[in-house]
C-alpha cells in the first residue's frame, strides 16, 4: 500500500518536475484544488493538484482558462453593452451581470450569457421583486416582503401577520407554507432577547435584535458606557463592559490595528491589540509563522477595533466564509479576520483600512 501523502511530500514531487512550481496552499487531497505557483511562467492560481503532480502545466498560459479582461472583451463582441459587475471565477459559476439592452442586473451563469443569453426577467423567466412580493403577500393575510428580492433560497425580512419580523428562506414562505418562525418558538424575539440582557440590573440593549453572532449596541448600567460587543458573548459567555476590562483587551487603552500575512496560507489577517499589553498578539502570531505588514496607532481600542470590524464584514460580504480555521491561525487565534491573497493583496487591505480610518474622522498613523 503506497504511503500516505504528505505536505512536504507533495512539495518534493513538485521540485521532482524540475519546473520550479510551489505549492502555496495546506496539502488537504491531490484532487481538491489547491493554489500553485507555476515557476515556467510566474503565474499563480487554484488547481487541482493531482493534475499538476501528473505534469499538468500552467492551464492560462495554455489558453485553457480565461481572465477577467478576456472575458469583458468577448462581452463587449455581443454588441449589446453587457457588463460583467463581480470579479470572473469560472465560466459556470453565477456572476453578477448589468444587461445593456434594458438596465436590469442579475446573478446568472457566465456561461449563458456568453453564448448569447438575454436578460431572463425581461424573458419572464425569472421573478421580479414586484411578483415575489405579491407571492408573499398571498401566502398570508398582511405578509410583507421588507427585503430586496435576490433569490428564493436566500433569507429575507419577512413581517408576519403576527407582527414579527424575521429573515426566513424565501421558498419556505412561499412554496412550503412556513409560518412565522418566532410564534414556532424557533427564534427569539426582539424583546425576550432585550428581558436577557436586562437580567443584569442595569443593562439595557439599545439596538434591533437581528442575530446572536452579531454586534449590538448595549448600556451597560453598571458603568455608564456604551458599546457594540457580540451580543451571545454577553448573553451566554457573561462578558462585560470591553471599556472596564482588566483582562483581554482594552477598548478605552491605546492600541494598534495591525496587517499580518501568511506564504503558508496565502492570506491576510488583521487584529487589534493594546499597546501596552505585556501579552503581545503580535509577536504570538510571528511566532506561529506569520509576517508583520504593518500596523496602525489609536489613542483607543474603541476606535481601533471599529475599523478591523468594518474591514472584517467587507471581507465577508465580498469574498463569504472566512477562509481558514481556528486550528490554522494558531494559539492567538483570529481566522475569522483572515481573507486569501488572491481575493485582496496586501496593498489593496492597507488602502480600504486607511480609507475607513480617513471615513471616521480618524488620523492615520501608520507605523
């Protein structure tokens, strides 16, 4: 029985081609895709490996692939002012499309499209915002759609006819005949969660509850101060006033917004540590194989951890799940704040950083 593959013996396969390809992504399996730099050309994308230990050489200097340009290129043959809107992946995979010939812009196969499709809802082949909201609002007596239509298998606000709001999937409400989910006792909702945080004398939520791994604005009688932490954090976890803490980190304390990256990984990370904080973030993440970028200076964590979590939520939106585990970004953790390299380059996360400080009337001090 052959042995097991490894990560460093997939690395001596690829030195064995004698073409100067590295692989700079975890080994997982030879038939995941895995991100490889080609030493012939100098290129870099994600393929499967087995094909690449098998001799494979690069598929976009060999005209298999397509890149961002070509592809507006054969849009712009079709003659009818169609623009591709979201950064090309694959021709199968959905991209957002503005339709030149009627205004309207779609999620739809790139494929479709290219080989001469037309807009679908001006086809009536997909629904409107208007027929998805008449469907709803036939499902029940005094239903309302409250969210922009986009597709039947994402979440949208829906009012009830009990008068809670929650984000369901669309078909379940109007193809399976779903009800409200909090009169299910499914969800919680908006003034249980309020009664939750009040248990401690003082506390008092200020903003609307939308979900339990999101931030919400909270009073935190016992101090006075206001802030946004986790709400689950404070509900289940006991967590306390971020700005009175004397453990972990200080939102009223100086303290850096700093840029890590990974060749192991291929990715970016960003974080948030007090200056004068004997345990160093840092360092730690240095020590597990990380390289320092640069870092930012706040006179407070407040001002500090704003900004990483603007950035954090224009990763997720963008480019969706965060990329790596907790196991991969080590002891002081962080994955959560990680995105690849291939989706934002080190200089692209340094402007959107700066852009969001300039944004919040902030000075920019990068050290």
């Amino acid at each position: 029985m052959p042995a097991k593959l490894t990560e460093e013996i997939v690395k001596e396969r690829l030195a064995d081609l004698g073409r100067g390809d590295e692989l700079r992504s975890p080994y997982t399996r030879t038939r995941n895709k895995h991100l490889i730099y080609y030493g012939n050309c100098g290129c870099e994308h994600w393929v499967k490996l087995g094909n690449v230990l098998n001799g494979a050489t690069c598929g976009k200097c060999a005209g298999w692939y397509r890149t961002h340009e070509e592809v507006v290129d054969r849009l712009d043959l079709l003659g009818r002012g169609d623009k591709l809107l979201s950064p090309y992946t694959r021709r199968r995979d959905e991209h957002l499309i503005h339709y030149g010939n009627c205004g309207c812009e779609r999620w739809v196969s790139l494929e479709s499209v290219l080989m001469g499709s037309g807009c679908g809802i001006c086809a009536g082949l997909h629904r409107t915002h208007e027929e998805m909201a008449t469907r709803v609002a036939a499902s029940g007596e005094g239903r309302k759609l409250l969210s922009r239509f986009t597709r039947t298998k994402d979440p949208h606000w829906i009012l009830f006819e009990c008068g809670h709001k929650h984000d369901p999937i669309l078909c379940n409400i109007i193809n399976q005949g779903q009800g409200c989910g909090v009169c299910a006792g499914q969800h919680l909702t908006h003034e249980e969660i309020a009664a939750l945080v009040a248990e401690t004398e003082g506390r008092v939520l200020l903003s609307q509850f939308t979900k339990m791994s999101e931030r919400h604005w909270i009073h935190f009688g016992e101090c006075g101060h206001k802030h946004n932490p986790v709400l689950g954090n404070v509900i289940y976890k006991g967590q306390g006033c971020g700005e009175c803490a004397t453990h972990g980190f200080k939102r009223g304390e100086p303290a850096y917004l700093y840029l890590l990256d990974s060749e192991k990984f291929g990715a970016l990370q960003e974080g948030v540590t007090n200056i004068n904080n004997t345990y160093c973030r840092i360092s730690r993440h240095v020590r597990d194989g990380w390289g320092f970028v640069t870092k930012w200076e706040f006179d407070f964590g407040r001002d500090a951890e704003d900004v990483e979590q603007v950035i954090k939520k224009l990763w997720r939106k963008n480019f969706g799940k965060e990329p790596l585990t907790e196991e991969d970004t080590g002891r002081a953790g962080g994955y959560t704040e990680t995105v690849l390299v291939k989706d934002v380059s080190a200089e692209e996360a340094i402007k959107q950083i700066e852009a969001e400080i300039v944004r919040q009337g902030l000075p920019i001090r990068r050290i």
